[in-house]
C-alpha cells in the first residue's frame, strides 16, 4: 500500500517589493481552504494544511489584519476538529514585511532565505507554535516543517531550531540536494519530499494538485518509483485550482485499495517507526 499525504500550503501570495501583490485573505486561504476540505471529506480524504506562520503572525499584530489572524485560525480549528492536519510552514519575505498605506510590502527581493532572518524565525515560529497549541489543544503537535521558496539549504542551523521545537519530519521540496541523508543518517529529522518532478517556472504553482495530478501519482513518473511506500502531493491554496480533475483524483485515490490516503502527521509518524526499527536491526 502506497501511503499518500494531500497536502497544500495554506497562504496568500507574498508580498512585493512594489507593494502591489495583492494579498487576500479570504479568497485566497479562506475559502479554497474550505472548498478542498469539502471535496476532501466527500471522499473519506483528510487535507494537511501547512500555515504560513511568518505571514499567520504578521496579521496577528497588523490592526487591519487582525481579523484575518482571528477567522483563518478559528478556520484551523474547524478543520482541526474534522479530521485534517495542521503543520508548519513559513517565508523569510514575511517576517521583514510591512505594510505600508494598505499594501504588503517586501523589505528585499531575492530569493526567500530563512537564514538571513533566523532570529526573528525562531520568534516567529515559537509563537506561532504556542498558539497553534492554544487553538487546538493539548493533542496538537507541530511535527512537520515545510520550507518557504525552499531554500534553507544549509540545513544544519534549522535542524536545531526544528528539533528544539519538536519538529521531527521535513517536507520541502528538495529532491536535487536532498536533505535525506542528513536528516534520516545522524538526525531525528525524517525526510518527506514532495511527489513529482520539479515544473517549469510557470507550472510552479500548479504542480501537484492539478490537472497532472493523475499521472504523477499513478503513472508513478515521480522521484518516488514503484518501490517507494509514501507520497506527498502539494498544491497551493493562492493558485487557481482545478476543482474537477482533483475530485477525480480523489475518486481514484477512494477506489484504489492499493492507495491508503493519511495526514502528514501520520505519515511521519509512521516513517519515523520504520526509521527507529531499521536503526535497531542494524545496530
Ligand atoms: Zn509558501
């Protein structure tokens, strides 16, 4: 049975340099939230949602934006209750944004590079995680990271901050450098790369939950081959989505006794077992 994670990275688009990004909460993270966890459930389906903490806790203490901080986290609750996940995901950009005469503006362009912000991160995250605790009680864990722009390499710094925090899986895109053999040789931190090939510039966002979908995961033409047991398929919540051929997919994915939909959280908990059982056998 191949173990399969729906995932999505629940945000709106970053902000620009210009300010002219337009950055919309509720068409953008409110309601395609809603609607894939709707489609989701209609086939016994549970999403994993990765929030964008940097931006979650920006809107927290922007006055304009605090009731978007206020609905997008009574939204997680709701989710929370009903089955999906809730994980960690975050952009440098966010955390030195400002917003300036009603636009969102980016204090550096460039790509995302968590490393040059690391000490507000780690703020950051440890809010974000103490809050998620609070909304979601005891039960909740923050155990998946997912890297904003993917780009963290180096990833010894993080790995301690992830692993002061309690984070034990990685699911960033990563498949040319992967992180694997260091997180999974000497590390606690379990690799959980991203079914597919890496698109091109302009299929970027539309890479997984998508028309693609389909052949990706059963064609098996990913990173994965036939041998892997796990999949993590992602999508966006900011994209415009492909409603009907994700239904599809996930008709198929209900049909398929050879496919066993989890949450993220299950899937690292899972693979972190197997990781431990391995370790014992060759000690
Ligand atoms: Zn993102």
């Amino acid at each position: 049975v191949i173990k399969v994670s729906i995932t999505t990275d629940w945000e709106c688009l970053s902000p620009s340099p210009d300010g002219f990004a337009k950055v919309l909460p509720v068409a953008q993270m409110i309601i395609p939230a809603i609607t894939l966890a709707s489609l989701a459930e209609k086939y016994n389906i549970r999403i994993s949602y990765f929030l964008e903490i940097s931006q979650w806790i920006k809107f927290k203490h922007t006055p304009d934006y605090k009731e978007y901080y206020l609905k997008i986290s009574e939204l997680a609750k709701e989710l929370y209750l009903r089955g999906h996940d809730i994980q960690i995901h975050g952009h440098s950009e966010w955390i030195t944004a400002k917003y300036i005469n009603g636009s969102w503006v980016r204090a550096f362009s460039g790509p995302d590079m968590v490393h040059q912000v690391m000490p507000q991160f780690i703020l950051t995250l440890e809010e974000a995680i103490y809050d998620l605790q609070l909304l979601l009680g005891g039960t909740y864990r923050a155990n998946v990271y997912r890297a904003g722009g993917y780009n963290v390499e180096p990833f010894a710094e993080l790995y301690n901050v992830l692993t002061r925090f309690g984070i034990f899986a990685d699911s960033s895109r990563h498949e040319k450098k992967p992180f694997s053999s260091f997180c999974e040789k000497d590390s606690e931190i379990i690799s959980l790369p991203i079914l597919g090939e890496f698109p091109t510039a302009d299929q970027r966002w539309d890479m997984n939950l998508s028309p693609k979908t389909c052949s990706y995961l059963f064609g098996h033409t990913s990173c994965y081959g036939v041998k892997n047991k796990n999949a993590v398929m992602m999508g966006h919540t900011k994209q415009i989505h492909q409603w009907k051929p994700l239904e599809e997919c996930f008709y198929k994915i209900m049909c398929d006794d050879y496919i066993s939909p989890v949450t993220i959280s299950c899937l690292a908990l899972s693979s972190r077992e197997e990781l431990i059982s391995k370790k014992k056998i060759l000690n």
